[in-house]
C-alpha cells in the first residue's frame, strides 16, 4: 500500500514539476500567447526582483530538469523496485523542498 502511494506522489510531483518547469521556460522564452496561453498565466518578472535571474527561463528548466527528473528516476526506479527506489524517492522529495525554500 506504501509503495502505490509513493508512485501516485511521485507520479504527480513528476508531472506537475515537467509541466509547470517547461510551461515557465517556454512562456518566459516565447511568450504566453505562442503555447496557447491567457496573457495572464504570465508571472510578473517582479518576483525574480533580488534573485539572480532575470527571467523565468533558469529557474523554469531547473524545475523541469532537477525537481521532475527526480521524480521521473525516483518512480522509476520504485516501480522496478530498484535497491536505489528509496534513495531516490528521498532525493526527490528534498529537491522538491529545496525548490519550495528557495523560491
């Protein structure tokens, strides 16, 4: 039962991290009405005022690429129930409360 719970977690944190990480890249890079979205969606560059970015690109595909790569390996591996599968899930959810403190 454990085990199930952990895939849906990670599936979930998997999907939204990709999705939300490349829907932030893309629309800082493209622009909201190019993907399809209201002009709305954007976020206000406002918030990245005192980081070390100047747009959404970075810290959309850190998202993407760490947080959701995580997920994707961690489900992975706890689907094949790999020796690693708690590692990695550990891992995840660290790089998904990293993400959360930073921001």
């Amino acid at each position: 039962m454990v085990r199930i719970l952990l895939l849906i977690v990670l599936g979930f944190g998997a999907l939204t991290s990709l999705a939300g990480g490349l829907a932030m890249a893309l629309g800082s890079w493209l622009g909201p009405e190019k993907l399809g979205l209201p002009v709305e969606a954007q976020v206000p560059l406002e918030y990245l005022n005192g980081s070390p970015f100047s747009s959404f690109v970075v810290p959309g595909l850190l998202l993407a690429l760490i947080v959701g790569g995580l997920h994707v390996a961690a489900f992975v591996a706890m689907l094949r129930r790999h020796r690693l599968a708690g590692l990695l899930t550990a891992a995840a959810g660290y790089s998904i409360l990293v993400w959360i403190f930073v921001k």
